[in-house]
C-alpha cells in the first residue's frame, strides 16, 4: 500500500511540476498499480509462503519510480496548454 501511495505521488507531482492540469485519471493509476501488486502479494504468500516478505514491496517503488521517470520522460515532450513551443 506503501509503494501504491508513494507512486500515486509522485505521478502527481511529476504532472503539476510539468504545469499540467491535474486529472482523476493519476487516481485510477495508483489504484490499478495498489490492485496489480495486491495480487502479486496474494500469489506470493500462496506459492512461496517462506519467501522474503521485503522483496515485494521492494520491487513495487522500484519498478513505480521507473515508470514515474518514463511518465516524466512523455511529458516533457508535451507543450503545456498555451505554451507555443520552440520557434521555426
């Protein structure tokens, strides 16, 4: 849950540093990515009910805070609204 608000977070603010206009859609994400890991959790404590349970929520924030970065990356090729972009 942790790695799902952290995320969620930082699409936020990844979005509003970029000046654009926050949407209801950067909820879904967060709550999409809490729902993919929840069953990753649940398959794991089925399947590997020994295995270590700091590994999981490890591999969340890292793979979220990566997909955060591509989401940055998409933006910044993006204009914000009234913005006329570069000249020529």
């Amino acid at each position: 849950m942790f790695a799902a608000g952290l995320v969620t977070l930082a699409l936020v603010l990844v979005q509003a540093s970029q000046h654009q206009q926050l949407s209801r859609s950067l909820l879904y994400l967060g709550l999409a990515y809490f729902a993919l890991f929840a069953v990753a959790h649940a398959a794991v404590r089925w399947w590997a009910p020994y295995a270590d349970p700091l590994f999981l929520p490890c591999v969340a924030v890292l793979n979220g805070l990566g997909l955060v970065m591509i989401y940055r990356l998409d933006l910044a090729g993006t204009t914000p609204a009234g913005d006329a972009g570069p000249p020529g």
